[in-house]
C-alpha cells in the first residue's frame, strides 16, 4: 500500500502536515480509479480527447495546471490561464523506444507521493496514446499524396464538405480551381516516369507557394491538382491563377520541357452541391484548354 493524495472518499488519514498529508489509499478504490481511467481512454482514437480525459481524472487528484504532450510540435495544452508554480516533465516509452514526453505544471508544489500517483497515473495512457498517435499518423497518410506531399483527393472531399458548410453558416464563399499541366503527358512517355514524377512535384510546390495559408491544394492524380481559395473576392481567383502561370513561366526545371497550365475555375453559389461546383469548374477547364491552353477560364457563374 501507497501513500498517496486523493479524494476524501478514497483514502484513511494518518496525519496533517501542511506539506504533505500522510494518507494511506485503500487498495481497491485506488484499483477502480485506475481501472475507470483504463476504460475512458480505450474509448478513443483522437489523442487530444484521450489526453482530455486524462486530465481530467488529474484534476481530481492533484493540483494541475496544464498538460501538453511534445513529440515535435506540442499536441495539446489545457488551462493556460492559470500560473503555475512547479513542473514536470515525463518520457513515454514503448517496447525501450521512446516517443515523446507528456509536459505538466502544476499551482502548488507536489508532494513525493503526489509523484508517485502522477507516475502510475500516466503509465495507464502510454500505449493507448500511442496507439492514438499511430492511428492519427496512419489517417494523415491516407489523405496525403505521397509524390508532393500535397492532400489527396480524400482529403478534397471531406475539406469540401467543411467549406460547404462554413459558408452555409457564416454566409460567405470560396471558389473552386482545377488545373492541368499543358504537354505533362509527352513527359513521360520521352523521358520516363522519374522525370514525369520531378516534374509533378515541382509543379506541386509552385502550386503551394503561390496560395496563401487559408487556401487548401489537392492533387487529384496524374497531372490534375485542385484548389479550394477561401475568399469571398471573385477577383481573387485571377490573381492566383495570374501567380501561378507567371511561377510556371519563370521556373527554369520546367522551361526545359516547354510547359504550362490550364485553370479553369468556379464561385460557390447559394445551394451549390460538391458535385455541381466540380463540374462548372472542370467544363471552365476544357474551354481554357479549347482557347490554346496556357490560360484561366472561368464558369459563367463566376463571371
């Protein structure tokens, strides 16, 4: 049996020192505290809402201030507000490989068996964290394509439907490119799929650079990559397509191959369905590409 401090309910006092008091648990409340805490964090894959949960079955405990977990980047962080006064810091560890370090500060001083309970608490999250992580790491992968580094079409179809629904509730807009390098497919069949897939990647970055942060780039397959431009302006959409074919132009790897782009674009319109907008902006495309390629061609929504 432990020293340890938790709820009134669970514990026998042995003393009353200001510092610590020296509780003795009872073995199977602590026992259900921890078995309660397994089966909460069983329940789901998101890391943030397992972490959640953990922090709250902390905040019955002890006197925590925040909690983050840090891999490369910090994950999550609750309870900024409050100034905290004495810290912490935990490696997690799976099969002798270590994956990261959950971060805690706490408003008091903890006392040695506040520690120890910290410790034993955290040991119940370790592999259902990483198991969450994985998953999440496997999701991302799924909606990535793997040549740019780019969102694939999965992931297009679900940021559609967000946008969609973004606009239905703040009463504003985005517009729809598709773009197609002009020449892409002479690429391959003369210099091979390595070139064909430097040039695609190539061709993914410009595209990434000329959008700005709230702006989404998808690459659908092949040579055809999407953008959703989150901007109510209709003029907006010349000015990318303006950046996009001048970045072309200038780029010298692909000015070897003599290419450019076609765009052809669409506004979300009230009642507009995924579907509807798709096809507007993919019949503006074979205009462009019916007036010499190398140019943007807007829907008659949009004009």
């Amino acid at each position: 049996m432990k020293n340890l401090r938790l709820p009134y309910k669970l514990f026998n006092f042995r003393g009353d020192h200001p510092l610590f008091l020296n509780i003795l648990l009872k073995p199977c409340a602590f026992n259900r505290t921890c078995l309660g805490l397994a089966k909460q964090v069983q329940t789901t894959t998101d890391p943030e809402v397992l972490l959640r949960i953990f922090l709250k079955e902390l905040e019955k405990h002890l006197p925590i201030c925040t909690l983050h977990f840090h891999k490369n980047i910090r994950l999550f962080t609750e309870k900024q507000d409050l100034e905290s006064v004495f810290s912490l810091d935990q490696s997690l560890s799976v099969d002798d490989n270590c994956y990261g370090k959950l971060g805690y500060t706490f408003y008091q001083t903890l006392a040695p068996v506040q520690v120890v309970l910290l410790k034993q608490l955290s040991q119940l999250i370790i592999y259902p964290l990483f198991n969450a992580l994985k998953h999440k790491n496997l999701q991302r992968l799924a909606l990535k394509d793997n040549l740019t580094g780019l969102a694939n079409r999965n992931n297009f179809e679900l940021i559609f439907e967000e946008s969609i629904d973004i606009c239905l509730v703040q009463q504003t807009s985005f517009s729809l490119l598709i773009i197609d390098l002009d020449g892409f497919k002479k690429i391959n069949d003369a210099f091979g799929h390595k070139t064909g897939d430097m040039v695609l990647s190539c061709f993914g970055s410009i595209l990434q650079d000329c959008c700005r942060d709230q702006d989404r780039v998808f690459r659908f397959g092949g040579d055809e990559f999407t953008i959703l431009l989150n901007d109510p302006k209709k003029s907006s959409i010349a000015k990318i397509a303006n950046r996009i074919q001048k970045r072309v132009a200038k780029n010298t790897y692909l000015n070897k191959f003599s290419l450019s782009c076609s765009i052809g674009s669409a506004h979300y319109q009230e009642n507009d369905h995924s579907d509807l907008l798709f096809c507007r902006a993919d019949k503006a495309l074979y205009k462009a590409k019916e007036r010499g390629k190398n140019c943007l061609e807007l829907s008659s929504c949009a004009q």
